[in-house]
C-alpha cells in the first residue's frame, strides 16, 4: 500500500512512511509496533536482534510459525523507503517488487 505520489513537487523522493503512514494520514494494519522509534544508522546490532523478534512474533500472531514463512528485508532501500524494514510473507506466498498486499513490519 504506497501513496501514488512518491516525489515530491520539486522532484525529490519522499519519504512517505514518516511522512504518511506514522503521521496517520494513511492507514495500515499494523502488526507489530515497538517503541520508541529513532533514525539508526545500518547496522546495529540491537536493531537486528528487535527485527528478529518482530518477524517472530507477527509469524506467531498469524500461525505462521507452524506453516512455514520467508521474510523480505529491505535496508535503506531509496526506491521503497528509507528505512529498515521486512515483509512477512506466509506459504504459497512469493516476494515480488511492486506487490502491495505484504504484511508491513
């Protein structure tokens, strides 16, 4: 689920997570949530250890950890997003760029 308008007026790529999904202007089904968030540079170890446990418990709330699952991780991707993030995707399920049903961490 992305915001059809992904550069700005001047041409520049926003940042529409910040900008729009923890702003609240478009709705998301959140999964996982774990405060406080911050800006960290890549890599950090506390940070991989917290996505870890994230991917865990959202393959846990969705039975995925009995049925199988693979994870999509995106670091400081600037045709996604600029933040560190992973996509949950169950059996049957493939990876594809573009695809906007994933399950957002």
């Amino acid at each position: 689920m992305r915001p059809a308008d992904r550069n700005d007026a001047g041409g520049r790529r926003r940042d529409w997570y910040c900008e729009d999904v923890l702003s609240g202007r478009l709705k998301v089904d959140v999964l996982y949530d774990r405060q406080p968030r911050r800006r960290v540079p890549p890599p950090e170890p506390s940070l991989l250890v917290a996505l870890v446990t994230a991917v865990q418990s959202v393959a846990r709330r969705l039975g995925l950890d009995r049925a199988g699952f693979h994870v999509e991780a995106y670091a400081m991707d600037p045709e996604v997003t600029p933040h560190v993030h992973w996509h949950v995707f169950g059996p049957g399920r493939e990876a594809a760029r573009g695809e906007d049903a994933r399950s957002k961490l």
